[in-house]
C-alpha cells in the first residue's frame, strides 16, 4: 500500500492523503493534483482489515516500509 501526502500540511487537520495499492507488478499508477512537494510511503505487506471484535490478525513476521519526499514538477 502506497500512502502520498502533499507538502505544506504538517500541522492541519485534513492532509488530503491519497491512497494507492500497487499491481501484481508492484506498479502504482497515481494523477498528481498540482506541482509539489510529496511525502511518500510504502509499507509491504498491507495490513489486514479488522476483524469483527475489533482486533487485528496477527501480522507477518517480516513487514517492509519506504518513506520518501519526491517533487512533481509541472508540465
């Protein structure tokens, strides 16, 4: 799962975060909204839903996660 925030809402309430789950490739296809500052982060593998009671499954042993701030330029 690939979460992507854009720059220069660090303190507000609403970041407007977008949300993306990657292919059987792991390719993510994503529409910027505007040129900017973007943090990024990828975590493997995503986390299953809740269960009914509340409670999460058990996670995997091994859980794998990528942060980073990239620029989108404009056109």
């Amino acid at each position: 799962m690939v979460s992507i925030i854009a720059g220069g809402v660090r303190y507000r309430g609403i970041l407007g975060e977008i949300t993306a789950v990657s292919d059987k490739n792991g390719v993510i296809e994503v529409t910027w909204l505007n040129a900017g500052m973007y943090y990024l982060k990828i975590t493997y593998p995503q986390a299953d839903e809740m269960l009914v009671d509340g409670k999460r499954p058990a996670m995997p042993t091994k859980r794998y996660n990528y942060a980073l701030t990239a620029e989108v330029l404009a056109q």
